[in-house]
C-alpha cells in the first residue's frame, strides 16, 4: 500500500482529470440554450447521435444508451474523422444532460472529499509549528526514557546471565567432584 502523500497526489490527478472530463462532456453535449431575451442560437455542426451518419466512418455496432444511440465501436479512415468527431457538439436531451451533470457534480465531490480525509489524516494537518515542536520534544523524552530502562535492562540480563554462568559452573564443578 502507499503512503498517505502518495494517494493525496493520485486523488488531486484523479481529480484533475475528472473536472477535464466533465468540462469536456459539458462542451459537447449542451443544448444551445438562450439568456434572458437573446434568441436561441444552433451550431449547424450540433447533431444528436440518432440520425448520424458519416460517410469516413464506419460503425460496427451501435448500443442503445438511455434516449439516443451512441457508437459503441468504430474504425475511423483517418485521423481527421476522428479529430472531426470529437469536434462535434452532441446535442443530449434535456432529462439525460441533467441526470448527466448530477452524476457528474456528485463524482467530484466524493472526490474533494476523499482528497480532504487523505489531507486530514496527514500527520501535523491542523497544528501550529510550535505544538508540533513541542510533541517532538515530548517524543524526544520519552525515548531518552525508553533508552535509559533499556539499558538498565540489558544491565540486569547481563547480571543474571553471570549468575546462570556461575551457578552452570558450579554445578559442573559439584558434579566432577562427585564422579571422583
């Protein structure tokens, strides 16, 4: 698993993508929808994918998605028609465009809130310089103290280690003196 600094940056290029996505998806697929007084304006490239039909491409399948049909696969004849294609505002219908920016509006909020847990669980997040000094001070301590008993116990496992030692030699010396 990666560390917490590592997920943040792959959270915020996720999230840079998804607000790329979701502007690009806004661009191609409104409806040219009028201000106040100003008449309705029409792109004369705009279509919707039902009637659409290009002659530098050739579709192989076609899915039936919500209220349109949309190329599932396609082989492109140059790079042009594909370029063209992506060029092209694909007019939605109104209830599908909406449904659309919600499910979009929703991703980049679960997004910005797992990028604000990720930023909360970082160590130090939310504490002044001066308290994170002092907790490191007081962590400081608290090892020279762990240090310290550490040490009187290697003292005392190097004591009773000599007691063990003398109490084996003592035994082996009773022992030759019984054997004799």
């Amino acid at each position: 698993m990666t560390d917490r600094l590592t997920q943040l940056q792959n959270a915020i290029d996720q999230l840079a993508v998804q607000f790329y996505s979701a502007m690009h998806y806004l661009d191609t697929h409104h409806d040219f929808v009028p201000l106040e007084d100003e008449p309705k304006v029409s792109d004369p490239q705009a279509v919707t994918l039902a009637p659409l039909i290009l002659s530098d491409i050739n579709c192989l399948e076609l899915k039936e998605e919500a209220k349109g049909t949309k190329p599932v696969c396609c082989i492109f004849a140059n790079e042009r028609s594909y370029r063209d294609l992506c060029d092209i505002v694909v007019v939605d219908d109104a209830a599908v465009f909406d449904a659309a920016k919600s499910e979009l509006a929703s991703d980049l909020m679960v997004k910005t809130r797992q990028i604000d847990l990720l930023i909360s669980s970082l160590p130090g997040a939310g504490v002044s310089a001066t308290d994170q000094l002092a907790r490191v001070r007081k962590l400081e301590a608290e090892l020279e103290n762990v240090e310290v008993e550490r040490l009187q116990w290697a003292k005392r496992r190097q004591e009773l280690l000599s007691k063990c030692d003398s109490v084996i030699l003592e035994l082996s010396r009773c022992k030759n003196e019984i054997g004799k």
